[in-house]
C-alpha cells in the first residue's frame, strides 16, 4: 500500500515536473530529456516491484508445495531435514530479491537526483522569466525615452530653421539700414 502510493505521488510530482518544463522554453531538450530519464526510471521502479512481488509469490507457493510433499511423501532423500532442490531455489530466489531490491534502492536514488534536477531547472526557469519581464519592462521605458528625445530633437531643430530664417531676415534689414544710412550721409 505504502509502494502504491508513493508510486502515485511519483507520479503526480512528474506529471508536474512535465507540466513545469513544457513551459520552459529556455531549455526545452534538457527538460524533457530529465523527464524522460524519470519515466523511464519509474517504470523500471514498478517493473522491479513487480518482479519482487512476483517472486516472493513464487517463493511462498514453492514452499507451501515443498511443505505439503515433505508432509505426503517422506521416501524422499532428505539431508539435514531439508530438500537440496529446495535450499537451491530459496537461495536463487533470495539472490533474485536482492539484486532486485538493489536496483529499486539504485532506481529511487536516481529519482530523488531527478527531482532535485527538476527543481533546480523549475528555479532557474523562474529566474529566467523574470529577467526576461525585467528586460521587456526595461525596453519599453527606452523606447518611450527615445521618443522623447527623437520629438524634443525635432522640436529643437525646427526652432533651430525658424531662427536662422530669422537671423537672415534681420540681416537683410540691417544691411538696408546701412545702405539707407550711407545714402542719408552721403547726400548731407
């Protein structure tokens, strides 16, 4: 009971693992790949389980036969009080079991470092989307800026025109002023 539901807490942590780093666009091949690795790692998980299970059945159902022909024939050759078939079988299946059981403690380390990938990938993926925000706000504010400038620098150079047509015009009145001030002297 304890395996199925933490098979299914598993489970849910991945399917959210997925959900996170389908969202990441920043590092799509990685994620996924780590999510694949988990997948395939907690489907490994349960087929070891599985096996377990299945062996240990075997084992019992071996034993309780084994039992019940030590009960109904005793011609057989027994050394020790015990069948040697059966000591070999117990012992391979024994052998099975931790091997197995290796592999599930082996598998659930590689999960465990999964997740923590997962979950440093989710904080780095946070991180990124808020430099992004940051940067798009930053953008907006010098795109403001520089149209700010860009009207100020066109306002300053039609000023600018304005002034300098003018300029030309009051240099023209300064040069008939002149002129009609050289004909007044002239004519005194």
């Amino acid at each position: 009971m304890q395996l199925a539901a933490a098979t299914a807490g598993t489970s849910m942590f991945c399917e959210n693992a997925i959900t996170a780093l389908a969202a990441a666009p920043s590092q799509p091949q990685l994620g996924l790949l780590s999510c694949d690795r988990l997948k395939k790692l907690i489907d490994e998980r349960e087929s070891l389980l599985d096996q377990i299970k299945k062996l240990k059945g075997q084992l019992e159902e071996k034993q309780r036969n084994s039992k019940m022909e030590n009960t109904q024939s005793e011609d057989e050759v027994l050394e020790n009080g015990t069948d040697m078939h059966m000591i070999d079988l117990q012992r391979d299946a024994n052998r099975q079991i931790s091997d197995l059981k290796f592999k599930l403690a082996k598998s659930e380390q590689e999960i465990t470092a999964l997740e923590q990938n997962v979950i440093r990938l989710e904080g780095q993926v946070a991180r990124y989307k808020t430099a992004a925000e940051n940067a798009e706000r930053v953008e907006d504010e010098l795109k403001a800026e520089k149209r700010k400038l860009q009207r100020e620098l066109r306002s300053a150079l039609d000023k600018t025109e304005e002034l300098e047509v003018s300029n030309g015009h009051l240099v023209k009145r300064l040069e008939k002023m002149k002129a009609n001030r050289s004909a007044l002297l002239s004519q005194q």
